[in-house]
C-alpha cells in the first residue's frame, strides 16, 4: 500500500487540518510507507468505482488517500463512537465526510454488512486490536473479499485459525501481522483439501510399517493426506499398507509400483500428492503425532518455504540420541532464518521437514531415480537452497530407527561409491548459476560426505574411492581457487581431503 512522498505529505497535511493525533497520524504513515500491512495495492475494481472497509479507522489516513487516488471510491468505515477508540476524534471523520461524500461511517459490522448490499468489497483493512474475527466474519456474512490486511493479537485470534479462515471463507488473498511479536503472515493460493501430503516409501518393512502408520493415521492436523508408496516390495508391506488405506479411507491411500528403489518411489508419492507442502517419513520410522500440525503451523506463522523440527535416532535397547530441529539459546518460536544457504552442510535428513509444494513443483526439485541410495542428499542440498525462508522448531519429532539390517547407512563397500553420481547431479544443476559461497557450501558438504565414507569404507575400496574422489574434486571448481580450497579443507578438519584434490588440479593442469 505504498504512496507517492508527495501525496502521502498533502494527505498528512489536511488530515492535520482535521485535528487528527499526530502520533497515530505518523504510524499510519509509517505503516503505509514499510508494507506493515503487505505489499498490496490499493483496490480497483472492474466497474471504476472500488469499494474500501476499514474495520477502524485509525487516523483516517487511509481513507484520506484512496480517495486523492481514486475519488470515486465507496469507501465504509466501522467506528462505534462510543469511546472504544480515544485517540480517533470524531470530528475528523466527519470533516472527511464532508470532503468525500462517498465516504460511509456505520457503528458495528452487522451495519456494514447491510451496507454492502451482496457485494464484496475490494479491500478490508481491520485494526485486530479492536474488532474480532466474528466481526470481521459478521461484516462479510458469506461474501468473499478481493483483499484482507490487518493486524490481530494472540488473545483476539489463534493465528493458525486466522489463516485458515482466511484463506478458506474471507479473502481471495490477505495478509495479517502479529500486533505483538510484528511477524506477518499471509496467502493468495485460495482454499486447500490437504494441507500436508506425506509421502512413505516402503520397501521389506513389513515389521515396523504398523507403527509407521500408526503415528501417522492419528497425526492432530486434520487436513492430512498419508500416500504409502509400495515399491513393490516382495514381503507382506503392501497388504499391510493397503489394510490401513481400509481402516482411514480418505487419510491413507496406497500407490503399488514395481521395484525401482527410494526416488522413484518418493516421485511417484508426489506426483499425486495433494498437499499444500510435502513430507516425507521413512516406512521403518515413526513420527510424535504433533509432529505435522506443528510443522504446519510454524511455516505459516514464518511465511516460510521448508520447516523443521528435530528428531530423535531410535536404537534397538530403547536409546533415543536426540537432536534439536533450532539453534541453542534460541527463544522465539519458530526461528526463522533467511540464511538458508548455510544450512547447505546439515546432515541430510529430508523426513523431518515439510516443503511447500510450488517450491518443489516451481524448481523441478525431484528425487534422481538413477541413483540407488542416498538419493535424500541432493534433494535437500536444493531444496533448502531454493527456500526463501527456513523454519525451525528444537522439538525432535521424528524417529529415526537405527540397527535394522539392510540399512543403507550400513553399506560399507562399493555402494558408498553412490556419492558421485549424487555430486554430480548436483553439480549439474545448481552450481553452473551459484554464488561463490553456495560453491563453498558444496565443497564443505563434499569433503565431509567423503570423510564419512572413507570412515565406513573396506580397506579394499578406499584406494578407488580417494581417485575418483580426486578427480572429480579437481573437476568440480568453478569459483574457488586452489588456496581457497585448502582453506575450507583447514577449516572443516579435511586438508588431506582439499590437499588431494588441489594436487590431482596441478597434475590436470600440467597434461
């Protein structure tokens, strides 16, 4: 709702005229000015003439400016009178009045409402520190909006409830803003059927997939989809999945697929995946059964693309090593970080977050199906780089399982050599356009990827894991220098590692 300084300063000076606070009459024009409520425009309508509601009109300033932009504008503000606002005389109003006759004053909403007459206003713009979301539902009575801004406190409206109601009965698009905390949220994308689609593959699991779906099927977010992915696992999986689909019609659904490994099944779950954002939980885990409302609930309140929470790893004897989803020492929730560039280096663990659905589909972010094992890792690495903003909450709600045989994370011979064809893809993808500190995350996340796998691997194997290593280290620089290189090695522990595809450099370079 931005304005022309100049306008915005004859707009100021006649409401000064007017007797209007000058206090409220600065924050109004420092609201106008820093996008408080969104970055909108002013209403327009098809016809010529917009129509406006402010559910309280502040320091009228709004109203002032919508009329020097568009005169013939129906503006209705709701204004009890009846001492509920001190700070607003009457008398400015009605000194509008007589400057705009299409200005309406009316005491409460149920007035507004018969005001409008069936149509839906354009805009509506609430002070939530004095009018209630049954006002606000009172004024539209069924109508749909075009826009709704405003501000709301936690004690007048649970946030999660605003949005919903929001995007699902109020507003074609609309923006709300914590009158305490300042944090904004807000959507344009209309009504949803699922908010969160999760996707599980699930392949020989037919010992843990009760518990699987178990914690799934009574997650606390009602508008849950569950898509069990059989990969055409040879064991009693599938039937055992498709006995819960039995059980939660319309909350679980199957999807039998031949055998074609974890990213094929996971693409398959999302091309007909629902959800307003994606998650993702393995068929041998389990989930706390708050884990997807509050997910849910943090990346609305953040207007973030990815949110996370922690996780716990699940050991045989009972042992639960926990690992927090947010920074130490972090008091707000959810933390948000815009920096998502320095989470490029995190551990890949893709099944404790949520994904918005148009940051996957907008990218093309998808799971490599040619790759056998491990595929989690360069979907996070682009995912989290393509993400606006991250957020996180510390509580581990997800279990990850540890010990059971067959385990990927066990292999410790020539399946670890599945790294490059991972960093390739990645490579490929996302570096030839990256910044020269993205390419510094990347060869981070390449020398501990590597570091981890010659830890695990078969002495047998490990003099042809360091040359391809070398190799394809040397390759893979595009900004970085060699010094550069060796710095980075230094500083994460691994300058063997940035020493070995520094000289394997000089030797390319000398042929």
């Amino acid at each position: 709702m931005m304005h022309h300084p100049q306008q915005l300063r004859r707009a100021m000076a006649v409401l000064q005229g007017l007797g209007a606070d000058p206090r409220m009459l600065e924050d109004d024009a420092w609201r106008l000015t820093h996008g408080y409520y969104g970055a909108i425009t002013w209403p327009m309508a098809a016809d010529g003439r917009p129509c406006m509601v402010l559910l309280g009109a502040r320091s009228g300033l709004e109203v002032q400016l919508q009329f020097m932009r568009c005169a013939n504008t129906r503006v209705i503000v709701v204004e009890p009178f009846t001492g509920r606002n001190p700070v607003l005389a009457n008398s400015v109003l009605q000194g509008l009045r007589r400057l705009w006759p299409w200005l309406e004053l009316v005491p409460d909403a149920a007035a507004a409402h018969r005001a409008l007459e069936g149509r839906a206003p354009d805009l509506v713009r609430v002070d939530g520190t004095r009018h209630t979301l049954e006002e606000v539902r009172t004024l539209l009575g069924g109508l749909r909006c075009g826009h709704i801004c405003g501000v709301y406190t936690e004690a007048g409206a649970d946030p999660i409830s605003l949005y919903r109601i929001s995007r699902d009965e109020l507003a074609h698009s609309f923006f709300w803003r914590d009158d305490q905390r300042h944090r904004g949220f807000g959507s344009d994308r209309g009504p949803v059927e699922v908010e969160v689609s999760v996707i599980v593959p699930a392949y020989r699991v037919e010992g843990d997939i009760d518990q699987c779906l178990e914690s799934l099927a009574h997650q606390t977010l009602e508008r849950l989809e569950v898509i069990v992915v059989d990969d055409g696992s040879p064991d009693r999986t599938g039937a055992m999945a498709d006995a819960w689909a039995a059980r939660f019609p319309g909350r679980v659904r199957v999807v039998h697929k031949p055998n074609g490994g974890c990213a094929s099944a996971r693409n398959a779950g999302m091309a007909v995946a629902r959800g307003e954002f994606i998650g993702f939980v393995d068929g041998d885990d389990w989930v706390d059964p708050a884990m997807f409302a509050e997910l849910y609930r943090a990346s609305i309140l953040a207007c973030a693309d990815v949110a996370q929470c922690g996780y716990a790893e699940a050991w045989p004897d009972g042992t639960l090593a926990r690992h927090r989803g947010a920074p130490e020492g972090v008091a707000d929730w959810p933390h948000v970080t815009e920096d998502t560039v320095a989470l490029l280096t995190e551990r890949p663990t893709i099944w404790r977050r949520i994904y918005r659905r148009d940051l996957l589909e907008q990218n093309g972010i998808v799971f490599p199906e040619h790759i056998a094992r491990f595929d989690d890792l360069p979907f996070q690495f682009e995912a989290l780089l393509r993400a606006r903003r991250v957020a996180m909450v510390p509580e581990a709600w997800y279990f990850y399982r540890q010990g059971r045989p067959g385990q990927t994370i066990a292999a410790r011979d020539q399946k670890l050599y599945v790294h490059f064809p991972i960093l390739d893809w990645i490579w490929d993808r996302v570096m030839p356009s990256a910044s020269a500190r993205v390419e510094a995350q990347f060869q981070r996340m390449v020398l501990n990827t590597h570091a981890w796998a010659l830890e695990l691997l078969l002495p047998q194997y490990q003099a042809e894991y360091r040359a391809r290593m070398r190799a394809q280290m040397a390759r893979q620089r595009l900004h970085l220098t060699r010094f550069d290189m060796l710095r980075l090695g230094l500083s994460q522990g691994r300058l063997r590692l940035a020493g070995g595809a520094l000289f394997a450099g000089r030797a390319a370079d000398a042929a």
